[in-house]
C-alpha cells in the first residue's frame, strides 16, 4: 500500500499512521478515513458525500458532522501556513491543496511496472528532435518549464529518439519524498536491487549504455542536482535527461526550455486555424473532433478563441478537450473566463498534480518561499506585460530591495514569470497570474 507526505507529515495507510517529523500524531479513524481519500486525490475536488462514505460508511450523518471532523483534521494537520490546506469548494466539496508525495512499497506491483504511456507531443516534433540532437552529444540535459507545458510527454519522446543503444531508465522523481527513496529508486530500476547509495550505484553502472530520465525534479532540486552532477562525472557512458519547472543548476548541464504551443492570431482563417500546433492538439484530444472538423467557420473561430484563452499551454488544452464531450464550443469558450472551475477532469491515470490546472499551478505554488509567493501576488495586479520598474514600484511597499530581487529570480528561475529581452518586459501566463491572485485575495479574507 501506498504512503504520502506533505511538508513534514507522512501518512501510512497500511499501518494506519500519521507522522510529523517521524513522531506519531494522534488522530481518530473518520479523520484518518478523511485525510486518506483527500490526499490520495490531492488537488482534485471530492464530494462531501464521497467523504462522508469514506468516515461513516454504515451510518448516515448530516453536514454539520462533516464539518465538525473536517475542523478538527485542518487542526492536525496545521503546520504554520497562511492559506487552508484542506479548502472548501461551495457547492461541490473539498479539495487538499498541499503537494503531496506518494511512495509504493518496494514489492508493490507499481514500482515494477514501466512509467504510463504518454502519448506523442503534437506541435513539439522540432523541439523534439533538436533535443535528442543535443542529448546525443551531451550527458546532463535538463528540460524546463512551468506545469502543464508538456515536459514529461516531451522527455519521453525525445530519450525514444536519442535513446540508440543505450537502456532507457525512468524515473518520476514525483513518486518519492527524501533524497533516500529517490537514490534506492534510482538503483532498483537500473537493476542493481540491495541498498545502495550514489557511489554504489555508479560503481554498478559503470560503463554501462544507460539513459536516466529523471523526470519532475522540482521538488527535490538539489538532491537531483547532487545526483545528476555525481552520476555524469563518475561513470563512462551515462545520460541523464531531467524535467523540472527550475534549471538543475549541475555542471555538465545543458538547458532547454519547453515553450507554449503556437495559437492562431486574432481573424485567422480557417486553413490557418487548422495550421496552429495548439488546435492540432485540442482536435486531437477531443471526443468531438470529427464535429468540429466538418463544422462550419464559427466553429473554428471558437476553436482557436478556446486555445487562445488557454494561451497554448498543453496541458489546459488537454483537459478543455475533455469538456468538449459535454460542452458546445461556445459554451466552454464562455466557461473559460474561470478556467479553474471547468478544467478539472484530468484522467485518472495521471498524477494528482496533472489532473486539474489548479492541481498543476498548485503544486508549483506551494514551492515557493514565502517572498516569492508575496511577490507573486503583487506582480499579478499589474498589466499582462510590465517593466522592472513597475515591478518594484509596487513591490516597494511590502518588500525591501534584496528581498524583491531574491523573489523575482526565484520565480523566474521556477519559470512563472518570464522577461522579454527584445521588450524589456516582463510577463506570466495568466491562469498563473489569476491562480496568485486568488491565493493572495484568500489569505487577506482569511
């Protein structure tokens, strides 16, 4: 069975127990049932009654006994944080905002199965095949870019391409909570099956043909970072293909950013919506591709208002042509001005983190330090596109100098906010800017 952590709790649902810091933390059995299911679908919204099913499920009970339980459990779990980790959704549930680990049991079917299918990248094949190109002649390369633009679905393709002679090696650094699990992972699925540390597992190695893909990096950056520079230094022939929404920062390492998909611009023609990368994908995911294909000229006016809305980030584009099966086109494009309320239907084979735009921004969110976060919130009261100046004029009022500075390369480093060099300007996707801003307005509700 599995395990979860977040921040410095972990969860056992075979022994039962919740930790933090590895001492036991009592809590009552419908609590537990409680936390279980939340964490289990973190990011996603559960009903009230699933979770009620799950605490009482014999007995029938009111709200109000779910709201008593749900309070004592936020009480718990309080681990000195500004926003609720167990948020009330009005009229639909709740939803567990944390980044949550999970970890399998070394015996458990799921650590010997291969990584899920991805399918291939659509409007990425240049981009695909440049960084095969790269890794062929490099041994460290590291591929970066916000949640949700299609850094994993891209790894894959690009180590199927590059890979050659040498075995492939994945590893969804996601799955583990320590640099521990992480190294023993590394080890068990490059064959070597007792404990071993970094020098073990490259003495192992060797000069063996081997091609690690260590993939969502974000959340334990230095320990990949340590792992990648040691592995690329003391063996003969290993690659290492990372993601991260932050650079390793390792020597030997090359950079690649994964950019947006290209959107049609504004009065498009039909053949030159049909064109766009972004498009391509939405029909491709879509249900109802084969309505939208013969449809009429409005039709594909909305299609390209649709991927313009979700500014060609793969991920938001997926999970919209999900609606499409109970949406009309005009009906999604008007439900996209709140596009956390409607994407929301990620397959269930996917990582909590990648079922739902709130769930992916999320994770990356509660990554930041606390300045960052603040920063954040303030540069997304200003204009789509703004100066440094602008910046630091509003950021003046709650932050000093260093602190402003630290924040901005911090978040431009974890790849939230971007600067234009031929503009002068800097910019954020905006369902980053209207995530911030949510979390911001909350927390002064608070």
């Amino acid at each position: 069975m599995p395990s979860y952590s977040f921040g410095n709790f972990e969860l056992d649902i075979e022994q039962r127990s919740l930790k933090k810091q590895g001492r036991v933390v009592r809590i009552g059995s419908r609590a537990f049932e409680m936390l279980s299911i939340l964490i289990a679908r973190a990011g996603d919204i559960v009903t009230k009654e699933e979770i009620m099913k799950a605490a009482w499920p014999s007995t029938v009970v009111d709200d109000g006994a779910l709201r008593v339980h749900l309070v004592g459990l936020r009480r718990v779990i309080y681990d000195g944080e500004l926003e609720l980790c167990i948020r009330n959704i009005p009229g639909r549930g709740y939803q567990f905002m944390k980044p949550v680990i999970r970890t399998d049991s070394p015996s458990s079917e799921s650590s010997t199965l291969p990584p899920r299918r991805l399918q291939k990248p659509l409007g990425q094949e240049d981009f695909v095949t440049q960084s095969a190109e790269i890794l062929r002649k490099s041994r460290l390369v590291t591929l970066v870019g916000p949640g949700g633009i299609g850094k994993s679905t891209v790894a894959a393709e690009t180590a199927r391409i590059a890979g050659g002679e040498n075995e492939i090696v994945h590893v969804d650094v996601g799955e583990y909570g320590d640099p521990a699990s992480l190294e023993q992972a590394i080890a068990e699925k490059t064959g070597k099956t007792s404990r071993s540390d970094l020098t073990q597992i490259a003495d192992f190695v060797g000069s063996k043909r081997l091609l690690l893909v260590l993939d969502n990096c974000e959340h334990l950056i230095q320990q990949c970072a340590d792992v990648a520079e040691y592995l690329v230094s003391a063996t003969t022939n290993l690659k290492i293909l990372a993601t991260s929404r932050e650079p390793l920062r390792a020597n030997y390492e090359r950079v690649r950013e994964v950019r947006a998909l290209a959107v049609p611009a504004p009065g498009s023609t039909r053949q030159e919506i049909k064109r766009s990368p972004a498009v391509k994908l939405l029909l491709a995911r879509s249900c109802s591709a084969d309505a939208v294909n013969g449809g009429s000229d409005k039709d594909y006016q909305a299609v390209a208002e649709v991927v313009r809305k979700l500014e060609g980030v793969p991920l938001a584009i997926e999970l919209a042509a999900r609606r499409l099966g109970d949406m009309r086109l005009d009906e999604l494009v008007i439900a996209l001005d709140d596009p956390f309320a409607v994407l929301t239907r990620g397959t269930r084979t996917a990582p909590a983190r990648q079922r739902s735009l709130s769930a992916s921004i999320g994770w990356s969110y509660h990554l930041l330090t606390e300045d960052e976060k603040s920063l954040l919130g303030i540069l997304g009261e200003l204009p789509p596109a703004f100066t440094e100046a602008e910046a630091w004029l509003v950021s003046s009022k709650q932050l000093d100098r260093d602190e402003y500075e630290d924040a901005l390369r911090g978040l431009m480093a974890k790849s939230l906010v971007s600067y234009s060099h031929r503009e002068a300007t800097f910019t954020m996707l905006s369902a980053t800017r209207n995530y911030a801003l949510r979390r911001t307005r909350e927390y002064a509700g608070a």
